[in-house]
C-alpha cells in the first residue's frame, strides 16, 4: 500500500470546490464540500473526460464529466448516471494542520 503523499494546502480549495492535483504522478481531483475531504482519479470511466473540469454538486454528493454528464459519487466513485457505468478510483485523505494528504489506493 502507498503511503500518504501531500496534495495541497488547506487554503487551496475552498468549500465547495475541487482541485486538480499530481500525486505520485497520478492526476487525482481532490474535492472539498461540507467540511470534508475527498480525492477521485481525474477520469470518466465513460470515455477518460477530465472530472476536474466538471461541475461538482456538493448538495448531492457527486462530480459530473464535462464531456457527457456522467456523475460520480465524491466518497466512493460510483458510477450515479449514464453513460458512465463503472466507478472511478477513490483515494484515502487526511489533513494533518495544513496539509491535504492523499493516499492512493491499489486496484
């Protein structure tokens, strides 16, 4: 298992927003809303559409592909809607003072 690895700082993202960021030279989007954290590999499993560019829905809990609208819950990475039908990654994170890390996880 990886080890934790600093993403970003606490004052990098706002509530609610999200975050591109490299971790371990893996793009991951690293989500705030509602106080916490949250960090999802950056693709669609629809047809590899950047999720950090898409429109997050904090009251809903989901991240939709810019490219055709597939939503993805920010704690697990399910699939929630069509055309997406398998899950993305999500990856372990903790925030020691400042500090945002992420863990990846394994397939």
């Amino acid at each position: 298992m990886s080890e934790f690895i600093e993403a970003a700082k606490v004052s990098e993202i706002a509530d609610p927003s999200s975050l591109l960021v490299e971790v371990d030279e893996q793009l991951v989007v690293l989500i705030h809303a509602a106080g916490h954290y949250y960090a999802l590999d950056d693709v669609c499993t629809h047809d590899g559409g950047p999720l950090s560019e898409g429109p997050l829905d904090a009251t809903e809990g989901s991240i939709a592909c810019p490219r055709h609208g597939a939503k993805f819950d920010i704690k697990t990475g399910a699939a929630l809607t069509m055309p997406a039908t398998k899950p993305t990654r999500s990856h372990e994170v903790k925030v020691e003072g400042e500090q945002i890390l992420v863990r990846l996880c394994e397939d």
